[in-house]
C-alpha cells in the first residue's frame, strides 16, 4: 500500500508477534543490546578531540562536545539497519553538567518526528522507555537550547537487526526470469570482490559457453546473445546463480500479460473483490494520484498490436446489476464493444468511474486528458458518447480550483486543483504531487481542442509551457525531494520534459537538454554500486522509512525518456544500464536476491524466489490479484546486508504497478525502430517492436503504407528468424506501383510514402522519396 503512519502500529504488533515466535524477543529488557556500538554517529558541530562517534563507544570517559557557537547542538547515531528500538539511554558527563531539556527524534517521511521530548531532566544516566517500539535505523538528540553541550553515551537499546528467517542468498544474484536477447546483461556478486573470472554455462549439461570477468562485484555479459530456449547459470569461484533464460524481448513475454491482470484485479467493485473500500475509486487504494489511466494509455499506444492479439478475458458489468450502495460507482459512459482489447477496457473502465463520480481533484480530471487524446485510436471500440461527455466535463472543470469533498482524501496536499495555474509546490515521498503533474496533460487538451476547433486552445499550451519553464529554472536535482523522493511518481518530471521536447520541439523552451543532462549527471553520480542502483542521496540508499518499490519500477520510464533527449554518447550508455538495472533489482539482481512479487515463483516465467511475504487485508485487498509487486529491499538492505531479512513494510499497491506499466510502455518507445528502405524494384519494411514472445511461432503483423495523398496499402510483415526481434515486409515496384500480397499503391514521381508503429505521442515513423 502506502508505508503511511496509520501502518505503523498494525506493523509493530506484527513484528513484536513475528519476533516473539521466532524467538528474538521476550517480555522485559531480559534480551536487550545497546545497538549504538554497531553504528556510527555525526553532529551538528564537535570540538577536536571530542567528535561524534565518542557517543556510540560504550564508554563513559569519551565525550562528544558541540561547538562553542552552535544554536542547534545534535547528535545522530545511525545503525547498519532499521530494528525496533524499546528505550534509550542518554548518558550526560557527570552530575554538574547534565543536559536538562532536549528530544529525542527518529526520522519517517524524510523529516525528524519526535519520540519523546525531556524537559528538567536532572538524571546523569537516563533511561527513556518508549510507549511502543520505534522501528527505525537513526536516533536523534536534539538540545532544546544552543549550546555548547557535552554527551557521554547516546545509547539505543532494543533487538539485534539480524531476522533469524533470512536465508542464505546467493553469491552471484541475476535476474532470475532471463535477459532480453541484444540488450544489456549484467549480474552483482558483492561478496565476489577483485577481479573474478566467471563463467555461463549452459544446462543440463553444464557445458561452458561464455567465459568473462567480475570487476567489484559486477558482471556484464551483454556480448551473450545465444539464439536459443535454453537455461543457463554463472558460475564463479564455485557459485552459481539461479538459472535464467535469454530471449528476444523475454521481459515484455514474462510481464504484458500479466499487467493486464493485476489491473482487471485491482478494478473497485469488479476486481478480485466487490467490497467497497476506502481511499479508492477505479481501483482499490487508488487514492487520487494513481496514474493508472496515463499508464494503460502509454501502455497500449507504445505497442498496440502485442495488446491488440491478447486473449480477451474481461466482459461489460452493468451498474445495475449491483446493490444500491454502488449506484452510480460507474455507467455515466456507453459500455465498450464486446470485441475491444482487455486494455481499452481497463482504460474505460477509468474513465467511466471518474465521470460517473465526478471526480474533480486536479489529478483526476488530468488523467482524463489522456483519454481523450488516445480518442482517435480506442473509437473503433467505444461509443462517440464516450468522447462527447468526457470532453465536455473537463471544459467546464478543467480550470476549477476548489475540489468536492467525496474527490480528495487527506492526503491532498494540491494548494488548488486549476490545471491552468502554475504549480510550485511540491509533494513529500508519499508520491502525491509530482513535480510537473500538469504538463503532458495540459498540451494533451491544447491538441483536443484544436481538434475540435476551440478558439481558446493556446490557453492549454500556455500553462504547459510555464510550467515546464518554471521547472527548468527552479528544480534542484541535487535534492532528493524532486527526483527520487517523490517515490513511485518520480516518472512524471522527466516524462513531461520528454514530452515537450519531442512533441513541440519549435516552442519547447530553452534550455531542456541542459536541465535533463544535469539531472543524469546526478542520477548517474549516484549509482556506482554493486547493483548499479540509484541512490537517494549521497548518504541514503533509499527514502528513508518507504516502501519504495513503485521507485524501482517506475525509475527505467524517467530514464528512458531522458535518453531520447540527450540521445547518444557516454551518458546514454551508463543511463541505460542503469534502467536495465533497476528492472533487473525488481526479478532478484538485490541484496534479498528476491524477486519483488511475493507469488514470483507460480505467476512468472522462470522466477526461482518470490518476495519474503505478502500484506493480507489493507485497504487494496491485493493478496489475490495476479501479479503484485509486494516489496523491495529497504535502505538497510543495501549495499550487501541479506541478513536483515524480511524487515520493514510489505505490502503491495496499485501505485507500484502503474510505475511499472509506465517503464514497459517507455522501454517499448525506446527499443522500438521502424525503417523503410529501396533496393531496384522492392522496397523493405523493418520493424523492430517488442512482438516476438513465442519462439516457436511466427508472428506476423500488417502495417499500411501511405503516400501523399492518403492512398494506403498494407504490408504483412513477418519474424526475419525465430529468434529475432525485427519483423520485416516486403513491397515490390512495378512502374509507377506499389504492390503487395493481394494490394496496390499508386504513386507519382517525387510522391513520399511513410509507414508507422506506434500510437500518438509513441508513435515511430520512417519516410521514403520514391524518385
């Protein structure tokens, strides 16, 4: 779900339960350690002589001393992981110099939040027992005067963070499930350390076929590209990996399919529940910054035909079949043809909820943009009546800036939901108000409304372009709050750079490659490790005190719209190593060595270890949907502590599958390559596109070329090899025709011809004079 504090007490009982099963806790203070000595300490100021770490020493005569002129004096001792802590011990100098009045602080949400404030404190040796354990990895003291001040001991007592549950992981962590044929490959092994001669060898037999090296702890075998359905291992120093597979587009095989179930299953009312539930719209635990509606249509306009050909599983519900509590939940719009794709469904299943609520929170009413920008290509399933009411609410709440109670949820941080206005403020790592929110979909109704001939287009185009404008010159990325700290919403800044960038490239504003370049820069400063994984900050591994699996997964979708700003060279090459890494964190390349989903092992080709556990219950109810992303490694994971075990929050959310439906869509753009070219009298059509999931089938795919004057002609095209990601057609010239299969094309001398894939925004194109 969301890691919010309401969680917090319902996570503690089932820890201290967990805890008190496996035997690592009992009653009282019997089986306590003061924790400090395993961690390290840093301050507000010290004096030479007197530095932070003599507070976490174990010894009374060592002192820490803040600076003469500090007006805040601190204190912060840090541990190797988060463990619970049941009391704290502050240990002062001597009698004459205790400090009297201070807090005692951990950190959630990135922000310091107190656990106890002390105030005429006259105890040398005091011992502070908190109410409930506070589950964290930092403590802070904090005098409540300036100082200076003087501390012997910070002390924190409570269980060791090692979870007696934690298995043994594997020395060389891979992506369990396979490796997309051509693309990038690599593996960590952080115990493996020097330079490491491995080997893949090639089962049942074991015979070797690839021999490479580990340099700190990583291994690259992108150069590997065997045209085959075997299994392989690696194999180092006499370990070796889980077995994993390598194929053409292997990632979108094992996942499309399932993407579109886990979003049948999260569906409110219709889903694998029919309970109505809190904080929740279209789908269960929604909230109102899902992003699923812009997810299914990325998604399906990046790669309509792998959708297109997909069984269709899901069937039309009408509203009055329900109870009257669930009257109007959804019908405001005309059911959907019987025959539509699964994921044109989904995508009006959002629509029609947030019209038939009238959902008018800024987020909601944006997401509607991307339905009906995506109009031109789900019509051939929906009724007009679809198109006609959806626009005609957003005319008349587009720019409506207070927002209807049954719309929000506390979580609502919008300073006003007017998509026209400038938005500055930015959200916390709960992920609710990304930076640039507004900009795709403002400059998706500005060319709504051109369509339909609105004389007050611009307007939509003008707030889009402030926006980004006002994000060039203000955002910091060197501060985690604007880029990872923004958690599973991340994507939607970069994303609306990418989107001005390609889609306006004449009045885009200044400076874009610029800001996207500093931003790679950081992103890349950030991620020399062992598992080639982004960090949040110089310091923090990951937001402190967050799930932040959406993170993970929705990182690869800012990355590659990065990549087609900045295009070629050195950055783009470890840019996109570092999108292939954090899809291969999600499938077990982690310190766990798990894959995020805890049902990995029966719902995913070729995963060997699923997550440690699923949350059951929660507001999403989300255990008995297919193919949820239950949890990742936390930041006292990293960079290599699998014995912390299954520590921290779990539990999946809808959230994190948009995430990652927004990288597949992004990484499908990205990969995807179209090209038209003539030899004498045939012209060839390549389309490399994410379609070949069956090896041992031939996938075909029809196509249309268009000449000037809107003459079309369509081409099948077929797999160029059983192993290949191209599929290529062929058209021949006779005079002044096109012809192909059972068709023909008339042209003139000088005509142009262009053939497409891809929907809209994600559209590739390739354009060819035929002289």
């Amino acid at each position: 779900m969301n890691s919010t504090v309401d969680n917090w007490n319902n996570y503690y009982k089932y820890i201290l339960v967990a805890l008190a099963v496996t035997g690592l806790m009992t009653p009282g203070h019997g089986q306590e350690n003061n924790l400090s000595r395993t961690g390290t300490a840093s301050s507000s100021t010290a004096i030479a002589g007197y530095e932070a770490d003599r507070v976490a020493d174990g010894k009374e005569n060592t002192l820490w001393k803040s600076g003469d002129d500090d007006r805040n004096p601190w204190v912060i001792v840090r541990l190797p992981g988060a463990t619970e802590i049941v009391r704290i011990g502050v240990r002062s100098v001597d009698a004459g110099r205790v400090v009297t009045d201070f807090s005692l602080q951990f950190m959630h949400n990135g922000k310091w939040h107190d656990v106890r404030k002390i105030s005429g404190n006259t105890e040398k040796d005091l011992k502070v027992d908190l109410d409930k354990p506070v589950l964290s990895d930092r403590i802070r003291f904090i005098a409540s005067a300036a100082g200076p001040i003087a501390l012997a001991e910070l002390e924190l007592f409570g269980q060791a963070y090692v979870d007696s549950s934690a298995m043994v992981v594997k020395k060389i962590l891979v992506n369990q499930s396979g490796y997309n044929l051509n693309h990038i490959k690599r593996f960590s092994a952080p115990d493996l350390s020097g330079q490491v001669g491995f080997q893949i060898l090639e089962l049942p037999d074991g015979r070797e076929v690839y021999q490479g090296e580990i340099q700190n702890g990583v291994g690259d075998f992108s150069d590997f590209d065997p045209e085959s359905e075997k299994e392989y291992v690696i194999e180092a120093r006499g370990h070796r990996s889980f077995p994993f597979r390598i194929g053409p587009n292997w990632l979108e095989r094992v996942t499309y399919r399932n993407m579109v179930d886990f979003m049948a299953g999260a569906r409110h009312y219709l889903g694998t529940t029919d309970q109505i539930r809190p904080l929740s719209w279209a789908w269960r635990d929604g909230d109102f910054f899902n992003w699923a509606q812009q997810s299914l249509v990325s998604l399906y306009l990046s790669n309509p035909a792998a959708f297109d050909r997909m069984e269709r599983t899901l069937q039309y519900v009408p509203n009055e079949d329900f109870p009257e509590d669930y009257r109007r939940k959804w019908g405001a719009l005309e059911p959907y043809a019987p025959d539509a794709p699964d994921i044109v469904k989904l995508i009006h299943w959002d629509a029609d909820v947030k019209i038939s609520q009238e959902l008018d929170h800024e987020m909601q009413k944006a997401e509607l943009a991307y339905f009906l920008y995506a109009w031109p290509y789900l019509k051939q399933w929906l009724p007009r009546q679809n198109f006609d009411r959806v626009y005609a609410y957003l005319k008349e709440k587009w720019s409506k800036n207070d927002v209807e109670e049954h719309s929000t949820t506390k979580y609502d941080l919008s300073p006003g939901h007017d998509l026209l206005a400038l938005k500055t403020k930015l959200g916390t790592t709960k992920g609710e108000l990304p930076p640039g929110h507004s900009v795709i979909p403002n400059l998706m109704m500005y060319e709504v409304a051109k369509s339909q001939g609105e004389d007050d287009a611009e307007k939509y185009f003008q707030a889009a372009y402030d926006q980004l404008d006002w994000m060039i010159k203000n955002l910091d990325w060197e501060d985690p709050i604007t880029t990872k700290g923004q958690r599973m919403s991340e994507h939607i800044t970069m994303r609306a750079f990418a989107y001005f960038f390609h889609e306006y490239p004449g009045r885009a504003p200044d400076r874009i490659r610029d800001k996207v370049e500093k931003w790679a820069r950081v992103a890349i400063s950030r991620s020399d490790n062992f598992w080639d994984f982004r960090k949040y900050s110089p310091e923090d591994w990951t937001p402190p005190s967050w799930n932040e699996t959406g993170n993970v997964l929705g990182f690869p979708a800012a990355v590659f719209s990065a990549m087609g700003i900045l295009e070629n060279g050195p950055l783009c090459k470890r840019l996109e190593v570092l999108a292939w890494a954090h899809l291969e964190n999600a499938f077990g390349r982690n310190p766990t060595g798990r894959h995020f989903s805890y049902r990995g092992t029966k719902e995913i080709e070729g995963v060997d270890l699923g997550w440690y556990s699923t949350h059951k219950g929660g507001i999403g109810l989300l255990e008995k949907v297919r193919f949820v992303f239950d949890g990742s490694p936390k930041s006292f994971h990293y960079p290599n502590h699998p014995e912390v075990g299954n520590l921290g929050w779990t539990e999946g959310w809808v959230q994190f599958n948009t995430a990652f439906n927004l990288s597949m869509a992004y990484l499908a753009n990205y990969n995807s390559n179209i090209s038209l070219n003539r030899e004498g009298d045939e012209l060839t059509i390549a389309l490399k596109a994410p379609l070949n999931f069956d090896y041992g089938k031939e996938e075909l795919l029809e196509l249309e070329l268009k000449n000037k004057s809107g003459g079309k002609l369509k081409v099948v095209l077929r797999e160029a090899s059983p192993y290949s990601d191209t599929l290529v057609g062929k058209v021949k010239v006779h005079g002044k025709k096109l012809v192909a299969d059972d068709g023909e094309l008339q042209f003139s001398e000088g005509d142009t011809v262009t053939v497409s894939y891809g929907l809209g925004f994600m559209k590739n194109e390739a354009e060819l004079r035929l002289d």
